[in-house]
C-alpha cells in the first residue's frame, strides 16, 4: 500500500531511501489508484447481480401484488382466495369465461417433479455412494467426466428425447399397447422422466461430496467392527451424510420445479387438474412459456398472471434453495 | 544395528498347516494367542515393518512401545488386517490367530475382525444415539431382537464402565459425550461384538489424566476375559498395566518381555536408552 516502492513518489535523490515516517505517509501513487480501480470494479460486478435480484423481485411484486394507480396489480383483479382455491386455470379462453386458479399448475409442475425425483434421487443418490465408497480411482476419473456431459446436454435436447424416442419407443408400447391405458402425445411421464435424468449429475456430485467430507476414521471404526462395505457405506456414510444428502436433493428438486424447456416439448399442453402422468400438463414454467410466446394483450390479465406465476415459482425455488444452503453449512460445521 | 530375533528360538519350523503346537518350552508363557513369524510389512514399496517375530498371551495385556514411525499401528493393525484397507499394503511371513494363519486366502476378513476389536487414538463415535453405537456391531452380525440387543448394550456399557453415566440417556448422541467417555463408549462398542482380542491404539493419548486412569483401570478389569495388545507412547503406562512389554525401532522387534523386566533390566543397548532417555 505504501507508495514508497514507487518510483513516481520516492524523492529521486537515489541515495537513501526515505526515513521511517516519511515512508509511513500517504502519498499520490499509480499503484493505490490502481488498487482501488480494482476493487471498484469488482464490487461493481457485485453490485450488478444484487441489483438484477432486486428489480426482478420488484417487477414481479408490483405487476402482481400492488401497482402504481392507473395500473391494476393481478391480484387487484383476481382474488388471492380464487388464486389458490380456484381448480381451473383458463386464461385462453374469453374473458367472462376465465378462471385463474394455479392449482392445475402446481399440480403438473408436481407431477413433474415427482416423477423426476422418483427417477433422479435414487439414481444420483446410488452413483454418489458408488463414486464415495466403492469406485477406484480409476473408475472415478472415468464416471465424472460423463456426468459432466450429462449436466451440459441442452435441455432442449432432453425434450426433443422425449417426445420423439421415450414416449412413441418406451411409454406407448408399455402403457397403450400393453396396459391399454390412453397416452398422450405430449405426456407428464415423458418430461418427468428426463427431468430426472438431468438432475441425475446433480444429486450425485453434490451427494458424493458430503459423503466423501465423512471423516475416514469413522468408515475405519466401522470396519474394525465387522462390517462389510456395504455396512459402511449405508450405515454409516449414508447417515452421517444424511442433512447434506437432504439438501442435495432439494437443490435438485428445485431445478425440476424450475426446468422449463424440456417439460414444453414433452408434456406441455392445456392445464387441468390431474395426477395422471400419462396426461397432458401445463406447468408453471410452460405456462410462462406459452403466454410469451403466443400473442398477449398487453395490461390485461393473462399477461398479468405472467407475473404472479412467476412470483409463486420464485418463492417456491427460493424457500427450497436457502433451506438447503442452510442445511449444507450446518453440515459443514460439523465436519470441520 | 544389531539385531537379536530373540523368539526365533522357540519356534519350530516344520510346523505345517494351521493347528500350531506351541512349544513348551518357554515356561513363564502360556499358549500364544496371537503370533507373527517372519512377519514384514510394506506399504507399496516402502517397507514399514522387518521380520516381527512376536507371541502375544492369552488373557493378559502386550504393550507396544518405541518411538513414533517406529511401525507400532502398522503391526497392531495388521493383527486384524485393518490395513487392508489401504491400497497396495502387503504382509509376507505368518500373522496366526489361534494356530489359523488369518492371511490365508480362504480368511473371511469380516468375521476376523469380530474376533478382533480395535480401538483408535481418537475416539470415533458415531453420529448415533448411544446405544444405536453399542448396538452397531451386533446389527451387523444380524442382531435384530430389541431385547437381546438391550441385554448386550447394558452389558457392554457396564464392561466399559460407563454405565452408570449414560443409563439414563441412552437415546442422546453420542457425541454429547466427553472426550474420555466417548472412548469407553468406543471400548463398550467393541466390546459389543464379543471379541476375543482388544488392539488399542494410544488409547488414552488424547485424555486428560483422570479419563487416563479410569481408562488404564478398564484394561486392568477387561484383561481378565480379554487378550489386549495395546500401543502407548507412555512408558510409565505400560509399566503399569502390561504384563509383557515389546519395543519397536525403525520397523524391527528389538526387544520383548516381560514388562518388569524389559523396564528394569533390558537386555539391549536400544532399549535401554529408549528407557533411560524417557525416564530421564
Ligand atoms: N498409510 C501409509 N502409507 C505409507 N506409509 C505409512 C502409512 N502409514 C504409516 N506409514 C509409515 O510407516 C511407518 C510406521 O508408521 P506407524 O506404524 O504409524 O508408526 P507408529 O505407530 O509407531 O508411530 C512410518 O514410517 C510411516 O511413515
Ligand atoms: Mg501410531
């Protein structure tokens, strides 16, 4: 910080350097306008994301909660009891005929989510334990990479898997010809299953390594006791990493409740309440998506719902995401 | 270095197979529980341990001193192949349990370490309820009956002399314990298995003076019905509760015998300044 190692402030007699308290006293230096101009900077960059969060949080509270007068807020025309208690959610049809109840909507976006984390935690929990406990070294430097592919695959892709190979390859076969059930050309089954599969990388890595930060002592206690791998691996490891685990997967059932693309292409339709996973859904992510993308008066009340969705799903991905980061830190205090 | 491999001489070579004749001959031993021949011991490439020729006697406690590096865990973990563990360790020459060589292949390694428990310098409880740690052992082994289960954490505990501190509270984690109440919990929990040998590494090298004694206490009572090999860098500990001493340097068995002995009158240079130079 001083600026006595610069040139530009040091007396150019070139015979002493300055005494102790000249040297001590703040000078004009390129190097501590730099500093600064760093640090400027980078708290600009920081600024930036907060401010982002902010406006979004902004935007989406007055076009949804309160507006400034000539404006109305959706919730200024649509009731919060008919919002949440309300089962159909017709913004297409016309206006006498409208109804804007978001259950239908958290209804597919569970179904979604459900199908994913019965496919998606078990999965990426079972690769987490194989990679922490079992795999060799070897083994783990071949299986990390691919998971990585698997987490950079575009989601669109993921959609277009579904509904050109699952559901005409997999879910028709089984669920029409065989069970004779009716199944949808665009089908919850279908976007819930790579869903899960996309949130697969994510459970495993983040399970593996709250697994792998349980101390080598306690497997070693384990062992010394008789148990098997297996032993360790589910009774102790498993246990011990239990609060990470759980938020592990909350992390992943947030990103399910928020994928978009892949639940447009492969289940998005008209939205009903139904648990049917063979069904047609709308979720709220599609939702956003269908709106934005056909045409939408603007000021009216469809386009308003836009908002009010978008706050719902904010909040539910939010409460998710700071729950489970509380969840890790705790879990970190204990293990360190 | 000069070596003496004292015991070489009371074993007989042609001694084939598992049932081992122990010799006679040595009067004040009885039949060796454990015993290593020619045993040595390589992590990878690096050998740690040369040649260990050591019984170790039924029902009475072997200590296990030397300097630090010297090979002490190496050759206590080998005694329940715990160093298995680790990757490209390797044991050459005889490790007998009982007569039974346990590096044979046909070895079942989980049903060895029932037979022979360890504990660690640094007490490891589980991030369980107390009695789901004592019970741990057991589980495993296919203990499913509640109260059988109660039967043998009531005993453990009681063993372990702890007891009395944690009856009221068996459901708590034990992690709420002490320091030194975690490691009789780590003793009652492997106790719990019923084993018929006791390693224990520096057990007490991380208590304070009085969770040390009750500790030292618990091997004097345990030895009664339990072979007890113990490491311990504290040489007035192992003058106080072992009957045969074993001193280690630099991976070889310089010296063992019986405690009061090795302590008064060793018969080696490196011993004895090992001794002197610690007693002062
Ligand atoms: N996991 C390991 N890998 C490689 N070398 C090891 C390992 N553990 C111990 N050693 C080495 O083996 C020697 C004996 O170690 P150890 O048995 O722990 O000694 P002690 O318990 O007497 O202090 C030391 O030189 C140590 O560095
Ligand atoms: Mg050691």
């Amino acid at each position: 910080m001083s600026g006595s190692q610069n040139k530009i402030s040091v007396p150019n007699d070139g015979s002493t350097r300055p005494n102790g308290a000249a040297s001590l006293r703040r000078r004009f230096s390129w190097m501590h306008v730099r500093e600064q101009a760093i640090h400027f900077i980078l708290f600009c960059c920081a600024l930036l994301s907060v401010l982002t969060t902010v406006s979004i949080i902004y935007v989406l509270i007055t076009e949804s909660v309160v507006a400034f007068p000539p404006n109305t807020a959706f919730f200024q025309v649509v009731s919060l009891h008919e919002f949440f208690t309300e089962t159909r959610w017709t913004p297409q049809y016309a206006e006498e005929q409208q109804h804007f109840g978001i259950l239908p909507l958290v209804t597919g976006t569970f179904l979604i989510t459900g199908i994913s984390a019965i496919i998606g935690l078990p999965v990426g929990l079972l690769i987490a334990i194989y990679l922490s406990e079992y795999a060799s070294p070897n083994a783990r430097k071949w299986v990390k990479p691919v998971l990585e592919i698997l987490a950079g695959i575009p989601t669109v892709v993921y959609g277009f898997f579904a509904i050109r190979f699952l559901t005409p390859m997999l879910i028709v076969p089984i669920f029409e010809n065989w069970l004779g059930m009716t199944v949808f050309g665009k089908n919850a089954l279908a976007g819930g299953i790579v869903v899960g599969l996309m949130i697969i990388p994510m459970v495993a890595s983040l399970s593996e390594d709250v697994m792998r930060s349980v101390p080598n002592s306690l497997r070693e206690s384990g062992y010394a006791l008789g148990s098997t791998k297996f032993d360790v691996s589910s009774r102790i490891v498993v246990p011990a990493a239990l609060s990470g685990i759980f938020a592990s997967f909350l992390l992943a059932l947030s990103r399910s409740i928020g994928e978009t693309m892949a639940v447009t292409i492969a289940s998005a339709g008209f939205a009903k309440l139904t648990l049917n996973p063979l069904a047609q859904i709308q979720t709220m992510t599609s939702y956003i998506v269908d709106v934005m993308t056909g045409e939408v008066v603007s000021g009216s009340t469809v386009e308003k719902s836009l908002y009010a969705v978008a706050l719902v799903l904010f909040m539910i991905t939010m409460v998710m995401n700071l729950i489970s980061q509380w969840v890790l830190s705790r879990y970190r205090e204990v293990y360190q | 270095m000069a070596l003496v491999k004292r015991f070489t001489q009371f074993v007989d070579p042609p001694n084939e197979g598992n049932i081992t004749q122990v010799p006679e001959s040595v009067p004040t031993l009885g039949t060796p529980k454990i015993e290593t021949r020619g045993m040595s011991f390589f992590y990878g490439t690096k050998q740690a341990l040369y040649d260990i020729n050591l019984q170790i006697q039924s029902r009475a406690v072997t200590a296990l001193i030397g300097p630090s590096g010297c090979g002490k865990s190496t050759y206590l973990r080998s005694l329940n192949r715990m160093n298995d563990i680790i990757e490209g360790t390797r044991v050459t020459g005889e490790v007998l349990l009982d007569g039974a060589d346990i590096y044979n292949r046909d070895v079942d390694v989980v049903s060895l370490r029932k037979r022979v428990g360890m504990v660690f310098q640094k007490s490891t409880p589980f991030p369980k309820s107390i009695f789901d740690n004592i019970a741990f052992g057991p589980r495993i082994a296919g203990q499913t009956n509640k109260s059988e289960l109660q039967v043998i954490v009531e005993r453990s505990l009681k063993q372990a002399a702890l007891w009395n501190e944690v009856k009221d509270r068996l459901k708590e984690s034990a992690m709420a314990l002490s320091g030194g109440q975690q490691q009789r919990l780590c003793i009652a929990r492997a106790l719990a298995t019923n084993p018929e040998v006791l390693l224990m590494d520096e057990p007490a090298s991380a208590l304070d003076p009085a969770s040390t004694a009750r500790i030292e206490d618990l091997i004097f009572e345990l030895k009664q019905n339990y072979t007890i090999v113990i490491v311990t860098h504290n040489m007035q500990q192992a003058a106080r509760i072992s009957e045969m001493t074993a001193f280690f340097c630099v991976g070889r068995l310089v010296e063992i015998g019986q405690t009061k002995q090795l302590f008064t009158n060793p018969t080696q240079k490196e011993t004895e300044d090992y001794i002197t130079g610690r007693f002062g």
